[in-house]
C-alpha cells in the first residue's frame, strides 16, 4: 500500500503557496479595507436638486468672492454688486446705480449682511 493520501479538497488548498494563495486574491476579490465605488446617479429630473445642495444654498447668503469684502469692512452691513461684478460699500449706493446704468444691461444686486 501507498503512504500517500488521495488529494482531496482540503490538502489541495494547503498545497497553495501563500504568493499563489494572495494573487487568487488581487485578481477575484478586492481587499476589505477599500469598498468598492458606487457611480453616482444622475438625478432623473432636470429641476431637483439634492439636499445637500439645497443646504449649501440655505447657508450661503451672498457669492463666494464677497467673503474678502466682508472681511475688510466688518462693520458693513450691506455691499450692492453690479452687473460686471463690481462690489459698492452702502454708501455709495449711488455710485453703484451710476455704475450699473452706465454698463447698459444687467441689474444691481444687493447683499445684506
């Protein structure tokens, strides 16, 4: 008689090498530590917006270039914009008005702080 055992499953599988045994792994299956990306969907309507954008909204009560204007005049408490993005302090609301008749098209926006 033989010594040596019929190969089964189990005595298969202690025969892999570790090398052999981690690129079974890289090539089937991807490491626990890094989950597997969803795509993102696109929103099947045109005019809805998700609630993350809708809070960004909410928060946000004047455009992202005022925030060096408000941190330069702390004590202004409105900045009127013109059309071609010029940035008026309240006093010279005026100046603003002038300003934006002269460009022809467009409106002056105001922004209470």
């Amino acid at each position: 008689m033989s010594k040596t055992r019929p190969k089964t499953k189990a005595s298969a599988q202690e025969e892999i090498t570790p090398e052999e045994k981690g690129a079974e792994v890289q090539k089937n299956e991807l490491p626990a530590s890094e989950p597997q990306k969803q795509p993102e969907e696109a929103p099947e309507e045109a005019g809805t917006e998700e609630p993350a954008k809708v809070k960004k909204a909410a928060k946000a009560k004047y455009p992202a270039f005022l925030e060096g204007y408000i941190k330069s005049y702390p004590d202004e408490k409105a900045f009127h914009v013109t059309s071609d993005l010029q940035v008026f302090l309240d006093k010279d609301y005026n100046l603003a008005k002038l300003h934006q008749n002269s460009l022809g098209k467009g409106e002056l926006k105001t922004y209470n702080i």
